[in-house]
C-alpha cells in the first residue's frame, strides 16, 4: 500500500472551491483550460504557480515575448495576445495538486466566458482537463477542445521544445 506524505503526515483528501477568477476580456480568442489549479496556484490565486510548470515558457516562447515574472506580467502578456485562462474543474476533492486524485468533481461553467469573449478555439493543457472537458462542457458549447501536452512538471518526458512545438497549434488564434 502507497502512502502520499506532507510534511510528515499522510495526505488526504480535501474539498476545495476554485478560489480565483477567469482571466479573459472580450477581445480573447483563444481559450485554454487546465484541470483544476495546483496548491502553488491556489496559495498564489493565480494560474500556473508552480516554479517549475512550463506554461509561462511557453507562451512567452509563441507570443515572441520575455517569460513574464509576475502575475501583473502574466495578465498583460495574455490579454495583449487574446488568451483566455479558466479551469474545467469549479471544486473537487484532491490529495494536494494530483489531477489523478481528483474526485467528486464539479465542472465550471464556461458559459460567461463564451458569452463575453471572442472565442474562437478551444485547447486544453493536459489530458485530465481534456477528459474533463468532453465530459461536462462540451455538450453544452459549440467548440471541442484540441488536447495539448501538459505543461506540468508532472509530463518531464516532454521537453520544453516539445511543448513549444506542440503548442504552437495557437499561434493563429493569437493576437
């Protein structure tokens, strides 16, 4: 039997409410939705929060711009470029950032975003969020979801030039 520790004690399962808000405005074209935010991004409120994950490289590398430092960074290099940032997933039960652990999910509803963007395509970052998506939202929406390798830490057998080059699948989509 496989015991998760955290700091010394066994991890368990926690209900959590996604506890930040979409990034998007009406001139978004791109949506990309991840899973359900890490521990590092929900202590940051922000998407992507973890050192390590390799979105912010990424985009940086397909807009043409510096990585950006800071969450401020982050908003202007998405807005300036059309993308929009939400997760599948509004609360769920979760062993710490594990998408495999997740359970007794609640989808988000995309709804707000679609009626107040410009979407025009629809990508996820990995596959529980693609899962996810085809699951819950898609019936409801007019777009499919294009699954992209995840940029967590979690996917090292992908390297960045992988994910660039995949990834690059937004490029016409972006501003």
């Amino acid at each position: 039997m496989l015991f998760f520790q955290q700091q010394g004690s066994a991890m368990e399962y926690t209900h959590i409410i996604h506890p930040f808000e979409p990034l998007y405005d009406e001139k978004s074209r791109v949506l990309i939705l991840g899973s359900f935010p890490s521990v590092k991004s929900r202590e940051q409120k922000f998407f992507y929060g973890h050192p390590q994950n390799r979105f912010w490289k990424v985009m940086a590398a397909l807009t043409e711009e510096e990585t950006p430092q800071t969450i401020g960074q982050k908003k202007v290099l998405l807005h300036r470029h059309g993308i929009a940032l939400w997760d599948v997933i509004y609360s769920c039960d979760i062993k710490g950032s594990s998408d495999s652990s997740i359970r007794n999910a609640v989808p988000t509803d995309l709804s707000r975003i679609f009626d107040h963007a410009s979407i025009q395509a629809v990508f996820s970052n990995g596959k529980t969020s693609l899962r996810m998506f085809e699951k819950y939202q898609q019936k409801s929406c007019s777009f499919i979801s294009t699954g992209l390798p995840s940029t967590s830490p979690a996917n090292a057998a992908c390297s960045l030039e992988q994910l660039i080059a995949e990834w690059s699948l937004i490029k016409p989509y972006l501003l």
